[in-house]
C-alpha cells in the first residue's frame, strides 16, 4: 500500500458516528475522504456530515457521495483530518501548498480535533527547512507584503497558475516563502500576521493534536500531542 494511502486510511478509523468531519486539501488528504467515503459505504459509520476546505475537495467528496455541508450549517467541527507540506515532532504544520490555506485554517480553528496525514518525506527536524511558507495576500498589497516579508529574511516568489497569478478560492494571491535560516514557528507565525494586506500564513502552530506518518515499512507511525 502507498504510504500515503496507508496514512489516509488510518487517519479515517478516527472517525465516529454522527461527526462532522473537517476534510482537508491534498494528495494525502484525498486518500482519507476516499477511506472516509468507504466506511460509510459500509456502514461501518453513520450520520457523517462533511466540511470540504477547498472547490476540490467538494467536488470529490461529491463524487463519493459524502454528505456536505458549508461551516455556516453546523455548531461544531468534531475532527478534521488533513494533508501538509512539512511537519516537525513538536506537531506544528506548514500547509498552503494546495491553495487552500485560509480555509483549511478556519476549519480547522473550529474543530474539536485536528488529524494532519503526511509521508515520510514530509518529516522534518526543523520547520521550513526546505519547504516554503506560503502566504496568502489581498491583491492591492502584494508589494508591500512582498518587501515585509523580505525584511523577515525570506525569498519570496508569487505562485504562479501558467502565465498567470495563481488566485484563491477567495480571490487572493499567495506568496511561497523560502527562509534561508531556522525559525521560531509560533514567533514567525505572529510576525507575518502583522503585516497589513496579510490573510493569512500556511504556518499552523498549536493547532494539531495528531499527525499520521504513512511508512514504506512497519506501517504508520502516530504522534500525539503531549
């Protein structure tokens, strides 16, 4: 089994009856709706209620026959379980990669339980090591958000779709922030927040309570919040 389908399918035995489940964005992600989608089939679990975090995930969830609804519809997120770039042992997650970041991030705001699904290749010891941050910026203040962030010793480049922009669901642009230097997750998260014309950042810091590692060997490993 593909070790990330192996995390998608594991990070889906979490969920229970009658749920309002979070489903995230990703490769890694999808496996767990596609797992998710087969365990009500069965009717393993019942009652599940689907807050999709992206246009994608919507449609695929759709296509499953997932039961969908829009976060305005439910009083409470009970789990979401979604994909990442990079993730350390101390749990903290650089999503964005899928342009999904603002949502993902407010779902997962409101959500009793946060399960991130990666591969081995996504582990590392220091966050942002090798993976930028992305960050999602209102269109009028891209230059402005593009020089703070220099300033906070990044090399920034605007995602591109084609010759285009790449655009948000919710007709942002991002910026991919490559740090030469380690960081501090918790104080760069609150240092990018404070630029003005800044949504929000792919830095997710005390937000997860379980990360799933999908494994070539030995199946997959859990790490729990201390």
């Amino acid at each position: 089994m593909d070790s990330k389908e192996q995390a998608g399918r594991k990070a889906a035995e979490y969920v229970k009856n009658g749920m309002v489940v979070g489903l995230g964005t990703g490769t890694t992600a999808e496996w767990a709706i596609r797992a998710l989608a087969d365990r009500v089939k069965r009717g393993d679990v019942k009652d599940i209620q689907c807050i999709p975090t992206s246009s994608n995930t919507r449609r695929l969830a759709d296509e499953l026959g997932l039961s969908i609804r829009g976060l305005e519809d439910v009083e409470w997120v009970d789990l979401t379980i979604d994909g990442a770039d990079q993730v350390d042992d101390k749990l903290n997650v650089i999503k964005g990669r899928g342009g999904a970041l603002l949502r993902e991030k407010v779902v997962a705001f409101s959500s009793g339980e946060v399960i991130i699904v990666v591969d081995e290749s996504k582990q590392a010891k220091q966050l942002g090591e090798g993976c930028p941050v992305p960050v999602e910026v209102i269109p009028f203040a891209e230059a402005v958000v593009r020089q703070a962030l220099i300033n906070l010793g990044a090399t920034v480049e605007p995602r591109m779709d084609g010759d285009d922009p790449y655009m948000t669901d919710n007709d942002n642009l991002i910026l991919d922030c490559l740090f030469s230097r380690p960081f501090d997750p918790k104080h760069m998260e609150r240092e990018i927040k404070r630029i003005p014309g800044v949504v929000e950042s792919g830095l997710f810091v005390d937000m997860t309570d379980r990360i799933v590692v999908g494994r070539a060997t030995g199946g997959p490993r859990v790490i729990d919040a201390v």
